[in-house]
C-alpha cells in the first residue's frame, strides 16, 4: 500500500468546494495528467469526438459516448451510448445538459438514418438525465423510458419554477419494470433492461447479451472512484458482482473508459479495499473524515481520480449510515 494519490488529492482539495453536486466541483479544470488518464485509452474506433466525449463503435449498429467532462466542458458529463435496430434506436442517458442530449440524437440520425426512437435514463441523478428535452422539438421526441422510483425522485428534485414542460416529460415515462428484467425490441435487435440498486435506489443496466455488451450507469466506475452520495454500499457491492457474473466483454461504466473484464475485477477490488478501510474505521473508532484521509488505494491498481476530494469519506460516511441501519 502507497499513498500514491496524496498529492494529487491535496491539489484537488484547493481546486474544489465541498458542496454536494460533483458537477458543481468541476468548475476547475483538472490538471492535465488526469485529463489524460480518459482521453489516452480509447479502445473503439472513433466515430465523433468533441471537447466533453467520444463517440467509439463498439460494434454493428452500436456507439458508446465516453464523456470527458475534466477539461471543464460539461456539455454531456457521463457516458452513454446508442443501440441501432431495424425500428428504433435507443440512446442511453440523458446527459448534463439539453444540448448533450440534442448532439447525441444528431449524431444517432447522422450514423443510423433515424431520430432517437426510445431514450433510457439509468438513474436520476443530473448528469445523467438533465437533457432529456433536449431530445424533443415541438413536443415531438422519443419515449422516455425510466423506472417509477427515478421517475418520482426526478420530480420531486425538479425547482419549482422549472418550465411546465419538464414535470409532464417525466410524469410521461414509459416505466421500466423494478422487479425482474424487461426487454425492449428495437427490431432484430433485443436490448434487456435490469433494474438495480446501489448507486441510488434505483438503477438501471441495459445488456446485448449477444454481443456481450453491458452499458453499466453509475454501479461501474472506471478509472475515477464513485459517488456514494446515494449509495447503499452493499447493494452496490452485489449489484456490481451481478453486472460482472451476467457476462464477460466490454462494459460501458457510467463514468471513464470503456471497461474490459480486467478492469472490472479492478474497480471492484477499488470498492472491496473502502469496504476495508470502512470496517477498520469502525473497530478502531475513526471518524469517517479520519478513514477517509487515510485510505489509499493500491499503486497496482493504477491511477483513480477523484471527481472530488471527499468521495473516500462520502464512501465511509455511506457504510457507516448503512450500518447505523439509517438508511432513506
Ligand atoms: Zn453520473
């Protein structure tokens, strides 16, 4: 163990306020060596690439976005990606902002002839569903497809004063079933929807089962450690082995580069080392701002950014109000 990250961490400590909402901590460009960490590991062939993301074709009818939020454009901010049948296209997320959301339907016309028919949003955090009306023009667009619980949690968070517009999108979803697997037919091609939970109460995967590809949400993070903002860190924990056991090839994680199976055994030795260092803070009667200082990663398991410097104690703090059974 080495605390290879510590300088790293220091300098992202001045860069960044402690507020909640990790867009809001992006203001400060990073320093380039972590910009690199994304931008560097490409693994599809790139079909567009613009200052916030890359779209790479990772297979016949099929893109993956991969965001690239740390040079301070947060036009689109997670990842996504767009799945081409013989009726329909689905493009999942919603993205940061409208403008993410309406490039990625252009791009989605561009490459596959049609306008998003279906949109999946896999969680209800913003930088994953803000845009969505960016997908529309003059109330024309694709069906919205989420679970009831992102549905609710979207409206109750949406400002009082937000356009008329807004709450009738998301009251208008097509619901995403949270009890067992669903599956969407977009013509020759079947995309399985999996609600999950662990990042938040609700969360989606959406698998090619044939072409072992998994667009992953926010449960996968890659090469950048995880929000536990909302998490139930044992959830997270099994729904992350359920993504990895469903099948192995390319995972599309909500937030880094594509994911290999390698990388997944990594990102969850990333998780199982904070579950460690959250139970050692228990025994030893650490606060979580202590066990959050003295974590560390591992120098063999590579460079992990921190979209902000108290995502280690936001992790703790989520495991030990897991444990205190104070759960929302
Ligand atoms: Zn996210």
């Amino acid at each position: 163990m080495t605390k290879c990250s510590l300088t790293t961490r220091r300098r992202f400590l001045k860069a960044a306020s402690a507020c909640a909402a990790h867009v809001a901590l992006m203001a400060t460009p990073f320093p380039a060596a972590a910009r690199s960490l994304w931008s560097g590991r490409t693994q599809g062939q790139v079909a567009a690439q613009e200052p916030f993301g890359r779209l790479e074709k990772v297979g016949e009818g099929l893109w993956a976005l991969i965001s690239t939020p740390l040079g301070g454009d947060y036009t689109t901010v997670s990842n996504g990606g767009i799945i081409a049948g013989d009726d329909g296209v689905l493009v999942i997320e919603a993205f940061q902002t409208p403008g993410g959301a309406r490039w990625i339907a252009e791009k989605a016309r561009e490459l596959t002839g049609g306008w998003p028919t279906h949109v999946l949003v896999t969680h209800y955090h913003g930088d994953h569903s803000n845009g969505a009306e960016g997908f529309f023009h003059d109330n024309e667009g694709p069906a919205i497809h989420s679970t009831a619980t992102t549905r609710d949690l979207k409206v109750s968070g949406l400002a009082t004063d937000a356009p008329a517009g807004l709450p009738r999108l998301w009251a208008d979803v097509t619901v995403v079933p949270e009890t067992s697997p669903d599956t969407l037919d977009l013509g020759g091609r079947l995309v399985t929807l999996t609600p999950r939970k662990g990042h938040t109460a609700s969360d989606v995967t959406v698998r090619l089962p044939e072409e072992g590809l998994t667009w992953c949400g926010d449960l996968v993070w890659n090469g950048m450690f995880p929000n536990y903002m909302d998490a139930v860190p044992s959830q997270l924990s099994r729904a992350v082995r359920a993504i990895q056991a469903d099948g192995r090839g390319t995972y599309v994680p909500g937030h880094g580069p594509l994911a290999s199976p390698a990388d997944m055994a990594r990102y969850l030795q990333i998780i199982d080392g904070l579950e460690e260092t959250a139970r050692t803070a228990r025994r030893e009667g650490w606060t979580a701002e202590e066990a959050g200082e003295r974590h560390t990663i591992p120098e063999e398991l590579g460079e992990w950014t921190l979209f902000n410097p108290s995502y280690y104690q936001r992790a703790v703090e989520a495991w030990m109000k897991e444990w205190a059974g104070n759960l929302k």
